[in-house]
C-alpha cells in the first residue's frame, strides 16, 4: 500500500489545525472571563481551589494548542518537502 501525500491535504491539515486553535483559545478566555465576572472578590475556599484547578486545566487546553501548533509546521515541512522532490 503507497502513501499518496498531497500539498492539498496538508493546507487541509494546516486550516484545520489553525482553526480548531482559534477557537480553543477564544473558548478558553471566553470561559475564563464568564467565571471570574461571575465571582469576582469571592474569597471562598472553594472557589480558590476551583480557580486552581481552572488554571491548570487552560493550562493543559494551551499545551493541545501548541500540539495544534506542531501540526501545522510539521505540514509546513511535508510541503517543503513535496516541492523539493517535486521539482515545484
């Protein structure tokens, strides 16, 4: 079985992984801004552990964006890659 790789599906990759990056961190401040609007200068216990644990969870969301990130430059390069053996 040949593997057949096309510039297109790799400028697919690319838009995909770019937007799917947007969004997620446009969700992740829209989420951040709607919690702490709504419990602005609680002082809660429990709503400091919520802001902790929020924290890391963006944190991880932010680690999947750079992951989305590495795609699109690994795609950059199969594209660079295509055109130097293509001769393009």
């Amino acid at each position: 079985m040949a593997i057949k790789l096309s510039k297109d599906a790799c400028m697919r990759a690319i838009n995909y992984s770019n937007d799917a990056r947007e969004q997620l961190m446009t969700n992740i401040s829209i989420m951040d801004n709607n919690v702490n609007s709504q419990f602005s200068g609680l002082q809660d216990p429990s709503y400091q552990r919520y802001l902790e644990l929020s924290e890391q969870m963006q944190g991880m969301l932010k680690q999947i964006g750079g992951k989305m990130d590495s795609i699109s430059q690994y795609c950059q390069s199969v594209i660079r890659w295509i055109d130097d053996y293509s001769g393009s």
